[in-house]
C-alpha cells in the first residue's frame, strides 16, 4: 500500500476522525469475556497452549474446519487442512508457491492480497492469468458477490484462490457451496476467525490442492514454524464451547443495519455517487465519474474529519478507472455513521472543486 496513505491514515487516527477506512470489525461485537475465559483456560489447562506444536496446527482446529466445509458439500480431511497466521498468511504462502506466474485479481481487490502476490514475485493482473483470486460470497471492497452468479464460469478457469474472509457474513445467510467442493484440485482455499471472531487471535487456515500440501507446509514452517499455539488452542476450546453460528447470525444483522445506515446516509450525501448495496461484510464500493488524485481526496477527507481508503490501493498496477473510495461501516458507531457520509461530502465537494481548479489553470 502506497506509503502516502499509510501516513494519512495513522494521522487521522490520532486526531480521532470518524473512520470510515480499514476492514475492523464492531468492537461490541469481540466475545471479549468469551475468549478472556478460553485463552486463561488454555493457558492454565492445556501444556501444549505455551509450547511448540506441529506446523499444521492444532487437530481439534483442523477437525473444525473440516467438518465446516464438509458439511457444505466439500470432501476435505482434518489432515489437508493447514492452520495459518490469518488468511493474510494464507494469500502470502500461496503466493510464494505461484512465484514467477501471473495471478489475476479483477479490477479491484483486497489490497493485501495485491501486496503479498507482488511482494513474492508474481505477476498481479487484471484479468485472464493462470490462476484468479476470488472471495465467494462478499468480495472485498465491492461488497457483493462476484462468484455465485458466475460459479460455472468461475470453475472453467484454471487454479482459483478462494478466499472465504467474509463468506459467512453475507446479510442474507446463504452460504454457497464451497469452490473446493467442486475443483478440489485446483482450489486454493482460505478461511479465517478474523472477520467473525477475532482479527487479534490470528487464527486463519489454508485448504491447498492436495499435491501442494507438503510444498505449503515446507514453507510455512520456514515462515514461523507454526501459527501461536495459545491463540489456536483458545479458539479450539472457543468453537467448541460457545455457539459460532449464533454469534454469527447476531454479527450479521448488526452489520446489516449499519449498512443500511451508512448508504442511505450516502445517497442522501453524495447523491451523484455510484455504489453497489452491500451484500455483507463490512464496506461499500463509491465510485465518482470523475478521474482525480485519490489520495488528495483522503486528504481533504481527513480535513474534513473521516477517513476513506482511496481507490489506487484496491487496483493492480494499470488497471484502468474512474476515482473511488471504499467506506466501511463496520467499526464506526453506527451513530456516527450519516456524519461520516456528510462529512465525506463536504471533502468530495472540496476535491471535485480543487480539481476542477487545477483542469482550468492547465488548460
Ligand atoms: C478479503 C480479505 N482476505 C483476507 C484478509 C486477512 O484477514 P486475516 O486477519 O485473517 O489475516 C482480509 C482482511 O482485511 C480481507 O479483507
């Protein structure tokens, strides 16, 4: 991510703007005392909690994920299954493994995704590549779902990287049939706790084809050795003790209302602004007609006190566009939520008009 915004967004930070950047989830919703009593359980109850384990991660993790997406219609074995330091560990070891290749991310993607390709030596397109990076269910930053009413499409493509980050957090609660279930050797599939339980814990998991198994696991061990013990053996003895689904049900409906909130606050506001409803997750997608400077628009955003995350971050290298913005509702007070959307407008209003400025001494 370019530098530039990094230093934005940690001013704006600082100076408690209403933020409507990053991919958080609801602080009320954390299980705090949930996992306050498995992490202290871990630590006191289960020796294998404070010292090394095994690369793949801890078996009753595993078993969990496997039983999820069996129950979903995939054929996949606790054995298959690789615990990693979140999916963003997950996108980086796959990365590694696709070194010298393209992988294609469509016009506008997770920007880490972007990054740990990149960083690892592939060749990041828009389109059409040896491998696609997908996310089934929500995609990040459009907020809808680019895979499903595709999937037929989706599996005449070669390797697919399914990243499952907001899957479960579809408002609607339909949960499609994983990818892996129907190409299982040719998907590469991701999960993770963060975006449903908790980003702090870390704990997200890998699914590769099966030929790549011991590759993946040669290089996440030279990586860290394996993902914190204390943190899986915490959410083990989380998943099985407390109800995930209902947790997930409530984690739904509250993000759903605040959704409903921010973009009713934003075709109020920003009345000329094109964006997709979010489908679920945590963010919507705004796109301007106007070509401009991004990040002189989260510049002026920042003056104006609420934070975006400018377009540029979510595209590949040269993929073609008109100016955009991702506004997450997730973290917010949903109260601050129709503040945020106007305080946006006054900062879009400055940039188009500082734009419109600088065409005319140009020309
Ligand atoms: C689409 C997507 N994939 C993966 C991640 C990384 O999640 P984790 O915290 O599990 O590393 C994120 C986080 O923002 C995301 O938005």
């Amino acid at each position: 991510v370019d530098p530039r915004i990094v230093a934005l967004q940690k001013r704006a930070c600082a100076r408690g703007v209403i933020g409507l950047a990053g991919g958080l989830p609801a602080t009320e919703l954390l299980p705090r005392d949930e996992l306050a009593r498995v992490l202290a359980d871990a630590a006191t109850h289960h020796a294998v909690a404070l010292t090394y384990d095994w690369p793949e991660g801890v078996a009753q993790l595993r078993a969990w994920i496997a039983g999820r997406l069996s129950a979903r219609g995939a054929t996949v074995d606790a054995q298959q299954v690789i615990v990693t330091s979140g999916a963003q560990q997950a996108l980086s070891l796959i990365a590694m493994a696709h070194r010298g290749t393209q992988i294609a991310v469509g016009e506008a993607t997770y920007p880490a995704a972007i990054a740990a390709f990149e960083r690892a030596g592939v060749d990041v397109v828009a389109d059409d590549a040896d491998a696609h990076y997908v996310m089934p269910g929500v995609s990040n930053p459009r907020g809808v779902d680019l895979v499903e009413p595709q999937r037929a499409w989706w599996l005449e493509r070669g390797a697919l990287i399914a990243d499952e980050a907001y899957t479960e957090l579809r408002f609607d609660g339909r949960i499609s049939r994983p990818l892996v279930a129907d190409a299982p050797a040719r998907v590469w599939h991701v999960g993770t706790l963060s975006k449903t339980v908790s980003p702090g814990l870390r704990v997200g998991w890998l699914v590769p084809p099966l030929r790549e198994h011991q590759t993946l696991l040669d290089l996440k061990e030279a990586a860290d050795l394996q993902t914190a013990s204390v943190t899986q053996q915490a959410a083990a003895l989380f998943l099985a003790r407390f109800d995930y689904d209902a947790h997930v049900e409530r984690s739904r409906r509250h993000y759903q209302a605040r959704a409903a909130r921010l973009c009713e606050a934003l075709r109020r506001e920003l009345p000329y602004a094109r964006f997709a409803e979010p489908e679920g997750g945590f963010a919507a997608w705004v796109e301007l007609d106007e070509p401009g400077d991004e990040i002189g628009l989260l510049g002026e955003a920042i003056a104006a006190g609420v934070t975006i995350d400018p377009g540029r971050a979510f595209r590949p290298r040269d993929a073609p566009s008109a100016s955009s913005f991702r506004v997450s509702f997730s973290s917010a007070p949903i109260e601050d939520l129709a503040e945020g959307a106007h305080r946006l407008a006054v900062a879009v209003d400055r940039w188009l008009t500082r734009g419109a400025r600088a065409s005319r001494r140009r020309s």
